[in-house]
C-alpha cells in the first residue's frame, strides 16, 4: 500500500516532544491531522510539524476518509470512546497506555477492535527499549533460564502534570504508569495468576495512590515485585531477573550499567546509553508496518486489557486485603 496516512489525536508533551517527532522520519507515514481540544495548541502543533489539518473535535478526524490510523495520546478517561469510535469508523489505532482506566472500558474496547477487524496497539514502549530487548533475548534463548523472580523499583517525585494526579481522569499511579512494568513482567514470565498488594496515599491534594507494593505470581511460578513511590525526595530506579541460569541487574531504569552473570561464567558490566526517545520511534515504526503489512500487532488490545488487569487487581487487593486471582471477572 501507499504511505500510511495518519491523524494525531492529543497535542501534549508525549506528541510534540516524541512521537510527531518519529513520525516525520518514518518514511512510510505521512501525518495528516493532528487534534487537541485546545485550539490553540492544535493550531501550533500543526504549524510546528507542517501538518495541512488541525481540529478540536476528535470526530471531525475520523470523518477524513483519507485517515488510515489514529494516534491517540490524550488523558486515559478519554481512550475508551476515541479507541471505540475510531475502530467503528475503520481506524487502525495507536493508543498510549493504558488502554483505559478500568477493565470494564477495556474489555469493551477489546470487543470493538475485534469487531471493527482493525489494528489496535498499546504503548508499552519498553518492549522497544535495547536494555530490555537484551533481557528478553537472553530469556528466550535460553541462556538466562527461566525467571524466578522480577523486581522493578522505582521512586519518584510526583509528577508535574495535574491530571495525573486525578483519579478519575488518569486512573491513579498504577493504571497510568505502573502498566509499563506489568506489561514486561507478563513479556518476561508470561500470563500472572495471582496479584496481592498494599496501596496507600500520603500527600495531600490528590486522589490517586502515591506509594505501592504489588507482588505478582505467574502462572508459571514466577515472583514479579513492584515497589514504587510517587513522595520521593529524589528518583532512584532499580530493576532485574533472577533466572534459573543467571541473573541481570541494572541500577536505573532506561540507562545504567546492567550486571549480567550466567552459571559459573564471567562477570560481565554492559553499559548502555541509549537515547530513551528512540523506543518510541522503534514502536511507531512496527505499528506502521503491521499496517502495511497487514499483521496483527504483537502488543495489541488483548496485551493492554492483560497489563490493566495487574493494576486493577492491585487496587482491589489493597482495598480488600486478599490476593486476587486473574483473570478478573
């Protein structure tokens, strides 16, 4: 097929700072509109990035019958009717994560994509990341073994952007951000069975959770841990796998030395500096050709609803102190 044309609906940091920016040089892509319910920002947007069409009103871009896809980057409360009504008007679909703010939505939107017969990817851009490809390759081929037991640590300072801070609006810290962990979790070790959790809130202000512990049992065996905090002072990132064979440890998150040992082998430092705006590109670039290719994306709806229902099922485990078994009803 010809160059994939596509609109940009959501003209916030994530567009203008990372993914109009890979777009422009994907040769295979042409951005035909962009979208944002501030005027404003729309118009400067498509100015900034010499795109003919800008709208306020997301509907207006799925009337362009020259519109073959739709990235969607707005607030998570928005994702489940623009992922719906894109799909309905025959719209492949790039939707950041998470692909909703409940299960109920997504389960709604899985149905809707499986209708419509479109494509639908979710943004979990780590898979696209060369420090976590690395583990993964070492997973897969065998040399690491299987993984007994996944940790990921991450403390931070709250983030900036109001909404985020807004439950209703973004679906707390982990159906907004912890979904990144969760979807490798499941990359690494495969489906979760069994999720127990402890949430709580203590800063003032915000009606999210800003501190949380999530054990994740796979079906597999395998121990997933997250431990992460939006009231930190200061950032520090950790994460790893200990496998049957050997282990990988990595103090950071998308750069840092990664400490890497099979069995009785050498000891080995790999230091990796990558320019952490390249994982989005790389994902921009598979979705496009699964389009042209007419294949379904790996990373798709069903994989989103999986990484969500670890969330959720966190947040029900906290609220109703029992592990929760998966799949959620």
């Amino acid at each position: 097929m010809a160059r994939v044309k596509m609109a940009v609906i959501g003209c916030g940091f994530i567009s203008t700072s990372v993914h109009l920016p890979s777009l422009t040089e994907i040769p295979d892509v042409e951005v035909v509109a962009v979208c944002d319910v501030v005027e404003e920002k729309a118009r400067k947007t498509a100015e900034q990035f010499k795109v003919e069409k800008y709208y306020t009103d997301y509907h207006k871009v799925l009337e362009m019958p020259e519109v073959d896809a739709v990235l969607i980057a707005t607030p998570p409360l928005t994702h489940k009717d623009q992922v719906i009504n894109a799909a309905r008007a025959g719209k492949h679909v790039f939707v950041e994560k998470p692909i909703t703010t409940n299960v109920k939505d997504a389960k709604e939107v899985v149905d809707a994509i499986k209708k419509a017969g479109v494509k639908c990817m979710v943004g979990f851009c780590l898979r696209f990341h060369s420090m976590f490809k690395h583990v993964k390759e070492l997973i897969d081929s065998g040399r690491l073994g299987r993984p007994v037991n996944i940790w990921r640590v991450c403390v931070w300072p709250l983030p900036p952007a109001p909404w985020l801070k807004d439950k209703t609006i973004s679906g707390g810290m982990l159906v907004e951000n912890a979904v990144h962990a969760f979807d490798a979790f499941r990359w690494f070790a495969g489906d979760v069975d069994t999720v127990y959790a402890k949430v709580m809130t203590v800063q003032s202000g915000i009606t999210i959770e800003d501190n949380a512990s999530v054990v994740c049992i796979h079906k597999e065996g395998t121990i997933s841990t997250l431990i992460q905090s939006w009231s930190g002072t200061h950032s520090w990132d950790s994460w790893g796998v200990v496998g049957e064979k050997g282990t990988v440890a990595v103090e950071g998150y998308l750069s840092g030395v990664m400490k890497i040992r099979i069995a009785d082998g050498p000891y080995e430092q790999l230091r990796m500096e990558e320019d952490w705006k390249l994982m989005y590109k790389r994902e921009l670039e598979y979705f496009i050709k699964c389009i042209i290719e007419d294949k379904r994306p790996e990373i798709n709806e069903v994989e989103g609803l999986r990484a969500l229902e670890i969330a959720e099922a966190a947040l029900r485990s906290s609220a109703e102190g029992r592990p929760i078994k998966l799949p959620l009803e």
